[in-house]
C-alpha cells in the first residue's frame, strides 16, 4: 500500500497496511474501537521528520510538516 518513504502515517494497529485517518486509527480500526469502546493497542512507530532543510517537526504529509505544507501550497 504505502512505503516507508512517503510521509504517510500508518494505522497504529500491529499489522494493518492502511492510511491513518483519524485519531492513529485507519477508517476501520476507528470504527471497531469507537464501536467497543475498546482502546485498541498500538504500536510503537517512528514518526518522520520534516523534510525542510533545518526543520525538526513531524512529517504529516508528503514528508512534510504542517507548516511547509502550507508555505509551498501542497494543502
């Protein structure tokens, strides 16, 4: 689905492939926990940096964080 390089956050959930979209959690996941009212574990990832040189933000998109995302127009 997603590689390792391109900025996207992955589901918090041990095994699952997916984009996260809300709360660490794909659409599914995030569904079934609101459902349960169950908190899911999650898993311990490493969130990329910024990819602006000198910026030590976390990456939220493109490899990018919410600031630089905005100055070069990719929101």
């Amino acid at each position: 689905m997603y590689s390792e390089g391109d900025g996207m956050v992955l589901c918090s959930i041990d095994g699952c492939e997916k984009a996260a979209k809300s709360k660490g959690f794909c659409a599914n996941h995030y569904q079934k926990q609101r459902n349960a009212g169950n908190k899911p574990k999650l898993k311990i990832f490493n969130v990329k940096k910024c990819n602006a040189a000198g910026c030590e933000t976390d990456a939220l998109r493109l490899g990018f964080c919410q600031q630089h995302l905005k100055e070069w127009n990719f929101e």
